[in-house]
C-alpha cells in the first residue's frame, strides 16, 4: 500500500524505519515543524523528520489545520496514513487518502487517551499496559480498534523502557492492521466509552513530590516522569531531582523526614519509606544519594 506516515518524536521513528523496510510504499511523511531547542535556540529537526530525510523521502511540516495540507496530502494519492504521536486530524485531512488513517497509541484503549498515555499507566501503579492500533475519527483517540497489544510493567519501568519494549508488539501489530485493511476482511471492534480515561499531556508541576502520597505511588511517579518532568522536591530552598529510588512497607518515619544511614538515604512517606538511591540538585551533575548528603550539614533533615 501507499503509506503517508505521521509523526514527530523517537517513538515513531520505530514505526516509521519498519515501515520502511516493509513491503508497503512510504511516499511521504508529515511531521511538526522545526523547533528552537537548546541554550543557543537552535533550529532543530524532529527525528521523524531526519529518519525521513535519511531514507530520501519527502516531507511534509505544514500544520494540520492549514488548507494546504489536505491539498498537498490529495495530490499523494496515499491509500492509508498511519500516525504515531502527531495530531489530531480535521475531516479534510482523513478524507484525503482512500482508506483514511489508522493511529498507533501507547495504551489500552479506551484507557489512558491523551498525550501521555505511558506516563500517566506507570504513575498510576497499573501492572500492565499496551498498545492500540485504531481507526482514526475526528475525536481523540475514539476510533474502533483493529489490533491491541498488552505489555507488563515491571516495578522500575520507567517511561523510557516502556516504550523501547512496546517496539516490536507494535510493528507486528501494524503489520496485522495493515493486513486487515488491504484485504479489507476484518470488523473493528468498537470502544467501549464508558470506561475512557484521560491522559493529559505532562506539566513541570505534575513532578513536584507530595510526600503524603506513599512511597510506591511516589517510585512509580518518578519513573513515568523519567526523563521529563522528573520528580523533584525542595531542601534548605534548593530544588533536588530525585533520579533513582527504592521502596519499603517499613512506616516509623513522618512524611519528608530524611534519615541517614550509613550507606542508606530513607525518607518517610504516608504509607511506607522511599529510598533514594540517586539525587541531583538544579544544575548540577546526577549523583550518589549519600554523596550528596555527606556535603550537606548535619544528618537529619525534611524536604519542603
């Protein structure tokens, strides 16, 4: 088939380079726009796009909503598009290719529907997770679906090793959709909307540590916010990222009371003790728990 492939981030360029490698005819891809990053705010590409680029294909950064997308896209004469982490398409665009779009999405649909679906699975202490290919509407992640796949997520998972893991379920299960669609012998199945739940997209807040909450809830925290936003909290003013942890039933300490131990860094949560493995305070380097509060005074503290 004549594939135009849609998306921005690393996540897709997995889907993008199978495809590629596949039977099918990628003939474009769209992607957002270059955006300043860095200190110097530097023009830098997506990687879908320099995946695209290296494979010599055309690509395609208009917005969405601009009338000469769905132009551009007609002109392709595309038999499907496949959109991974991209945008929410307007009637004008899906109508432009014959058999519409089909959406790789990081959960169980009707689950977690949104921008984060990974993060928000992990920092809700779910045990497994997956991955959805549906038909795309005009609602966000509301289409039927035509292939799932589950996922276990183990105790230190973070966002990162989630979605290195969903991979390869994933293009095999492309692969099952792209099946059905050409020899159009399938029903999709329709979601049951009744028990959608939102994944919205990650603010620098949704970090901050509340140490009330107990010390599994805040692990997991910190691994579905890996890297961004991280988790983070307060001492003597200064911001510290926790960056590796621990957890334990043990429930003698207060929430945020730090206590030292000899090679061991615990800090009291509303159910449970987390220890904290490795710490980095703003603009510094990632290091060592202990080393870190072997430079801070005294051996007794509380995070803000």
């Amino acid at each position: 088939m004549r594939i135009v492939f849609m998306g921005t981030p690393e996540f897709a360029v997995e889907f993008l380079k199978h495809l590629i490698k596949s039977e099918h005819e990628v003939i474009a891809v769209a992607t957002q726009p270059d955006k300043p990053q860095g200190r110097g705010m530097e023009l830098r590409s997506p990687p879908a796009k320099i995946a695209a680029l290296e494979a010599g294909i055309p690509v395609l950064q208009h917005s969405v909503k601009n009338p000469e997308f769905a132009e551009e896209l007609k002109k392709l004469n595309a038999d499907i598009f496949v959109v991974v982490a991209f945008s929410i398409l307007p009637r004008e665009v899906l109508a432009a290719s014959k058999l519409g779009a089909i959406n790789i999405h990081g959960s169980l649909l009707p689950k977690y529907r949104g921008a984060a679906p990974v993060q928000w699975a992990i920092a809700n202490c779910e045990k497994a997770t997956g991955l959805t290919i549906f038909l795309l509407d005009e609602k966000m992640d509301h289409g039927p679906i035509l292939e799932q796949r589950e996922l276990k997520i183990e105790q230190d998972d973070t966002t990162e090793t989630i979605l290195k893991k969903m991979a390869a379920p994933g293009c095999e299960a492309l692969d099952a959709a792209l099946q059905k669609l050409q020899t159009k012998n399938f029903v999709p199945i329709p979601q049951d909307h009744s028990k959608a739940s939102s994944a919205p997209k990650l603010k620098k807040e949704d970090g901050l540590i509340d140490w009330n909450m107990s010390a599994l809830q805040i692990h997991k925290r910190l691994c579905a916010f890996t890297p961004w936003p991280g988790a983070y909290t307060t001492l003597n003013g200064q911001k510290i990222f926790i960056r590796k942890s621990n957890f334990f039933k043990n429930t003698e300490m207060k929430p945020s009371e730090i206590s030292i131990q000899k090679d061991n860094v615990f800090v009291g949560t509303g159910d449970g003790v987390l220890a904290i493995l490795e710490i980095q305070a703003e603009g510094k380097k990632r290091m060592p728990a202990t080393d870190y509060f072997r430079g801070v005074a005294g051996d007794s503290h509380c995070f803000g």
